[in-house]
C-alpha cells in the first residue's frame, strides 16, 4: 500500500512513532517506517539496544542520527533483544534505503507479544493515520 509516496506494507504492525514490527513466531523484528526513513533525509547514525537488554513498550530503545535531527526510537513490544542489525554500524543509510529490508534494527523475543499487539496499528489504521499527517 502507498500513502503520500510512502510504503506502508500489509503485513507489519506500526506504531504512532513510525516503528514498525514483524512477527515470525516469538521473535519480532523491529526497524522504522518508510515514511521516518525518508523525513530524517540521511541517517548517520543509529544507536540501537544491545543483545540481551530488556525492552518495555512504548519506551525509548535507541536513537536515529541523520542530518536533519537526532529522533528518539520507540520498542513497539515488551522483550528482549536477541539480535542487532550490525550492518548499520558501518552502513547507517540501509536505514534510508532499505527501511524493511536491510535497514531493520533488532530482533527481539517477545513473549507477551499477542496481548501487546492490539496496542499497535495494522498496516490500514497506520495507513489513516498517515494520512492524517500529510494533509
């Protein structure tokens, strides 16, 4: 689906703070919608959590560097980090490029994952919400 030129997948949850979650099971990836990637204009940096750290919903879980800003990221989901994207240590613009490929964040398990995940938006209520935004 494509909202205003952005790309808004059918099969991911979103949050208001335009991070978006994959589930496979009881491991979730997490990375940044199309939409933050394109109006942080380049990313030079991202600080992610580290493997093993703890999660909490809706709180702060890392930081996203570009030369328009520094923007705080948000954990769509409760758990823990068990995998961090290391491509963007070397290669922070996969973040631009590739928002829902290679430029995801982190692989987290999240064990409360199905009762979290009516507190975020499926691809047409994020999609609305976009809207809502651009006009």
């Amino acid at each position: 689906m494509q909202v205003g030129g952005y790309s808004v997948p059918d099969d991911l949850l979103y949050t208001k703070e335009h991070e978006w979650a994959k589930a496979d099971g009881a491991s979730v990836t997490v990375g940044i919608t199309d939409y933050a990637a394109k109006t942080l204009n380049d990313v030079v940096y991202v600080t992610s959590p580290k493997a093993g750290e703890k999660l909490i919903q809706f709180k702060v879980m890392g930081t996203v560097e570009s030369i328009k800003a520094v923007s705080e990221l948000y954990s769509p989901l409760s758990g823990t980090v068990v995998k961090v994207n290391s491509k963007l240590d070397m290669s922070p613009e996969l973040v631009n490029k590739s928002p829902y490929g290679e430029g995801w964040l982190v692989v987290v398990e999240a064990p409360d994952f199905d009762s979290e995940r009516g507190n975020l938006l499926d691809a047409k209520a994020y999609s609305a919400y976009l809207s809502s935004l651009l006009k």
